[in-house]
C-alpha cells in the first residue's frame, strides 16, 4: 500500500496516448490496390460511370441510440467532479456515431444501497453506473454476473498497467469488472485562525488534539463539526480509531476471522469515540445534521476541526463552497493514540469509488463503454480530478503533471501520505454490505446513547459471522 501511494508522487511514466476511436477500423479494406486500378479497361471505366449504381455512394445512415449513466456526482460538493463528468460525456458523444447519455445523478448510499442492488437483482442496472469495489459491491455482482469484463477492454486500450495497483477491490479471478476514479485519505482539518486565537499547537499529537479539543469547548466552539444523519461521515472516525487503538491489521482481518468487532481493542475504539460524545467534542445535533451541514458550520466558524475526506480540500479554494476561509486551513493525520497498537502513522487510503459497466451490453453500447473508459480515464482527467477536486489519482502521472500542484492545502494531504508508514482501507471496502449497514445503525445508536460500545461490536459481530459462514 505503501508503494503504491509514494508511487502518486513520483510516477514518471508518462501517459500514452490511447486509441483514438471506436470505429472505422478498415482504412485498407475499400481502395482498390493499384493493379487493380491500371488493369481496368477504359470501356469498364466508362461502363461504370454510366451506370447509376455507380455514383458515389451515401453515407452510412446513423442510428440514434441511448446509454443509461447513473452518477453520485450531485449537489455543490460534487461540483467538479460533475464537471469531468460533463466533459468527458461530452467528448464521448462527439466520438461516437449517435449516441446520446442519459445521465441519472442519485445521492451516494441511495445508489449504492438501495438503487443499485435492486436493479442488479432484477438484472436491469443501468449500463454504466457509480460502482463501489469490495465484496459487497462489485465483487458481489461480478460473481452474479451482472457486471461486463473489462480486462480484455483495458489491454486493448493499452491502459491496465497504468493503474496503480488499486484494481483488487475491483477484481475477480484475475478479472476486472470495475475501474476506481480516484482515491483519498481521511484526517483533520482545522482552522488555523481559531487556533491561533487560542495559542493551541496544530494537533499532530494526542495531547495537543485533546488540549485543542477541550479548549474549544471551553469557548462555545464546537471541537470537531460533524454532519451524522448520514452515518457513513462519522465512521470515517470511527475506522482510523479502530486503525490507531486495535492496529491497521484489524480492518481487513474482520472478513477473514481474525479480528472480532467484539474484541477488546475494538470495542476500546467505539468507547473512545463515545468519551468524545459525552464530552461535547461533536456538533450538538449532529444526528438531524447532513454532510454539507458538517462542512457549513467548519466554515462558519463554528467548530474547529472536522474529520474528513481529502476531498475537502477543493473545498477550500477561492472560488468555493468554503472560500470564507481559503488559506486558513490545514490538514493533519489522526496523531498517534496512546498505548495504541501498530503502526501509529498509518492512515487509510481508499479507491474504491468507481465506474462499473452493465454485462448486458449490444455493439453500439459496447462502443460507448469504450470511448467513455478511453476518455475518463486518461492523464488529462486524473490529473484535472487532483487538482481541482483534491482526489488522489488512481493511475499513474507524470512527473511534470504532478509539479502542477500547488495548492498548500492538497501538498499536506499528499505530504500526509507519503509520511505514512503503512496504509489500511476503510472497512466498507472490505467486509461485506450487510455487515457495514450494521456499523451506521449500530453507530447511530451509539451516538444516540441507545448502545454501549460493548452492545455496538457484539451486534455487528453477530452480523459478521452469518456473512462470513454464509460465503463458505
């Protein structure tokens, strides 16, 4: 994990350029080869220009035809990734003879859980869609079959050996069913004005984060803005604090048996995360609170902190949603926690938001699917996701795109990295859909005070034994 994300910075080999289309293959197949031109007679030249049937002929009649795209890319967050998306539909389009998108924006866990798994059960998903890797999700329905091969596609375009090695999540037997569109970390967003208010140090050690934490408080701020309607935004948390107090080896040991979510050092994470409520460190409310919610009371300077995605730091721009205080934001990685296990400066490192492709696809979709993956995932759109999104690309760049960055805020996030001495997924990548559902419930009920930490890992355990006895 580790070579593969120091290999987002120093990655010299350049991107080639890719097939340029999808069709008009056979540029030798209709000219007549010059002996066959000088053995013409005059008279059967003159012969056939006579002949009506020999005019110049007409083109080829287009057909019209529709591909299905669902995307999550909604709302002013998702702002610029809507715009590569625009772009690269647009593109697509000019290259292939008429085709039209039908572009479907949903919001992300409706997709993923809801939408999606029942079109897949019905066998009718969209023919391309927002996909998630992980057993849960693209393994799961590679193995359904409802998901197209795409590593026949990858070779014929000349770019498998570009990724990353970020396509496991994706894959199966060997085979790729889906392509992940970029990558991020989670950390610590604060604001460096706030902090400088109160002479507290940036929180690159526990002490210092609790200090700032309940110094904070102290002053009617909220420590750490958080928006958990949505649960999957406080588990984000809730994962790196399992990586720092049970070790970054407990994430992909929950599938596997070798980690228990009951275990001590487990549920010592979820009790962590409970002090933390009881102390006030969260927004007052924060079950009724969206995403963007979280984002807006940062910027509002109502909190000082927020855990996040790196994402977040195209947020911060001049020109953005958080532009109130661009260049009064920082970022850092979860300091290490006392008597925690493993390696303390781990952080996780996710690529598991992507593209998949319906298996039901006819020749002129399958066209499409072709020059979409040709045109989304190329150097140009990775690197525009870097630098205008702050995703971390999930294929390789150049040297020379990668002295392109500038911005202070995305070299943190890429210096956090490659500081990082090992790296761990988020374990929604990782264990299986139903077993994640019942870590929002089960988090919410904690947030709730419905739950003990205890009740919380026994519960999701319980989930995660019938999977895992069910996949035998």
């Amino acid at each position: 994990m580790k070579k593969k994300l120091t290999s987002v910075l120093a990655a010299s080999v350049a991107m080639s350029a890719v097939l340029a289309g999808c069709g008009g293959n056979n540029d030798n197949g209709g000219a007549a080869s010059p002996s066959a031109s000088e053995s013409a007679s005059p008279s059967a030249s003159a012969s056939a220009s006579a002949s009506p049937s020999a005019s110049a002929s007409e083109p080829p009649k287009v057909e019209n035809f529709t591909v299905s795209l669902r995307h999550i890319q909604i709302g002013e967050p998702q702002k610029f990734r809507k715009a590569i998306l625009d772009d690269v539909v647009k593109k697509t389009e000019s290259e292939v003879p008429g085709l039209k998108f039908e572009l479907d924006g949903v919001e992300d866990s409706v997709n993923r859980f809801t939408k999606l798994p029942a079109e897949m059960a019905a066998g009718n998903p969209p023919k391309v869609f927002s996909l998630f890797g992980g057993a849960g999700d693209a393994q799961k329905y590679a193995k359904a079959g409802r998901l197209l091969d795409l590593t026949p596609i990858l070779d014929e375009l000349g770019i498998k050996d570009k990724f990353l090695n970020v396509l496991d999540s994706f894959s199966v037997d060997g085979k790729v069913y889906g392509l992940p569109i970029g990558g991020n970390t989670e950390g610590i967003f604060y604001n460096t004005e706030l902090f400088a208010k109160y002479n507290l140090n940036p929180p690159t050690t526990w002490d210092d984060l609790i200090k700032a934490a309940d110094t904070l408080a102290q002053n009617k701020i909220t420590p750490f803005a958080v928006g958990s309607k949505g649960a999957w935004v406080p588990n984000m948390l809730v994962n790196t604090l399992i990586g720092r107090v049970a070790g970054e080896a407990a994430i992909p040991g929950f599938k596997s048996g070798e980690a228990k979510w009951n275990a001590p050092d487990v549920v010592a994470a979820y009790q962590l995360y409970a002090d933390w409520e009881k102390k006030g460190y969260f927004t007052k409310g924060e079950l009724g609170k969206e995403y963007g919610d979280m984002l807006n009371d940062f910027v509002a300077g109502k909190a000082g902190m927020m855990f996040d995605g790196s994402w977040r730091n195209s947020a911060f721009k001049n020109d953005a949603v958080g532009a109130a205080i661009a260049g009064k934001v920082a970022y850092v990685a979860l300091p290490a926690v006392p008597n925690g296990k493993g390696d303390q400066t781990a952080v996780n490192a996710n690529y598991g938001e992507g593209y998949g492709f319906s298996a039901d696809l006819n020749d002129n979709e399958l066209a499409a699917v072709k020059a979409f993956i040709k045109n989304m995932y190329s150097d140009e759109m990775q690197l525009r996701g870097l630098l205008e999104d702050g995703v971390l690309p999930s294929m390789q760049l150049s040297d020379a795109s990668i002295s392109q960055v500038t911005d202070p805020l995305l070299k943190q996030v890429l210096d956090v990295l490659k500081s990082a001495g090992k790296t761990f997924p988020h374990f929604d990548s990782v264990v299986q859909s139903k077993v994640y559902t019942e870590t929002e419930t089960q988090l919410q009920k904690l947030i709730a005070g419905k739950a003990t930490p205890q009740q919380v890992g026994d519960a999701i355990q319980k989930v995660q034994d019938a999977e895992n006895a069910a996949a035998k």
